[in-house]
C-alpha cells in the first residue's frame, strides 16, 4: 500500500495496519505541519488575493517540486518492482495527489489523453456531497467570506 499523504495527515488519521500488506508512505506535497482546515491554512488562504489559485498552485507542484517528483517516481518504481500481487495507492480523499499519480500511471500505459482526464474529474461527481461539506466548512471558518 502506498500511502501519498504529508506527515501531518498520516499523523491525524494512520491506516489501519493489515497482516501481510506492505506499506510506503511516499509523501508528494510539501510537509508543511498544517492539515487542510487548520487555522494557519485557514489564515494564509484568507490572506490570498485569489485564493483559488491555492489549489491551482498545488496541482502545478505535482510536476515542479522536487518533492513531488521523487514521490511519483517511487509510486512507478514501486508499481514496477511488484511482479505479483496488486497494489493499492491513496491520498486522504483519492482525488488531488491520488487522482495525479493515477493520471500519470494511465497515461504512461498509453490510455488516450480524453479517457484520463474524464476518470480524472469522475472524483467530481462522486465526490460531491463530500466537496458541498468542504466547502461548507471553509465558509464557516473564514465567516463565509466569499
């Protein structure tokens, strides 16, 4: 299992240790201390001319931080090394660093670019409800602040 997660999400919710299934944490964002709702995350995206372009600037990370890159080239070098069995790679909601490495696999295995970049936004009808309660809580947090 190979875990794509900061430090600082592993720390708040571990995966659940399974007999027999070997684990990687393989972190492909910065370990920056902060979970996704904390209040210093909340402040910095307050202080944000734009803050969309946090998630715009997170994204470009996948394929500019050293970080990022080292962890999606140990995500290929575990997948290759496994001659047998599966193996099962996740972020905390399988749809940001997840959802990038399996664009990347995807492409890699030649599937055409329109094929991957519709399983890449699926994350966005199966994640709605779960996104409205992001969305809600970053509302709450900076006083509905639009």
């Amino acid at each position: 299992m190979i875990d794509l997660r900061t430090d600082q999400e592993l720390f708040e919710h571990p995966d659940p240790k399974i007999k027999s299934v070997t684990y990687s944490d393989v972190p492909v964002m910065k370990n920056l201390g902060q979970g996704a709702f904390t209040q210093a995350f909340m402040e910095n995206l307050m202080g944000l001319e734009k803050p969309e372009d946090c998630l715009i600037e997170a994204n470009r990370n996948f394929v500019t931080e050293p970080v990022a890159k080292t962890g999606y080239k140990q995500l290929f070098d575990e997948l290759l090394a496994n001659a047998k069995g599966a193996t099962l790679w996740h972020c905390t909601t399988g749809k940001d660093q997840a959802g990038f490495g399996t664009a990347l696999v995807l492409s890699a295995l030649e599937v055409p670019k329109e094929t991957v970049m519709k399983d890449y936004l699926l994350s966005n009808t199966f994640r709605k409800e779960a996104n409205q309660q992001i969305i809600q809580a970053v509302a709450k947090q900076t006083d509905n602040n639009p």
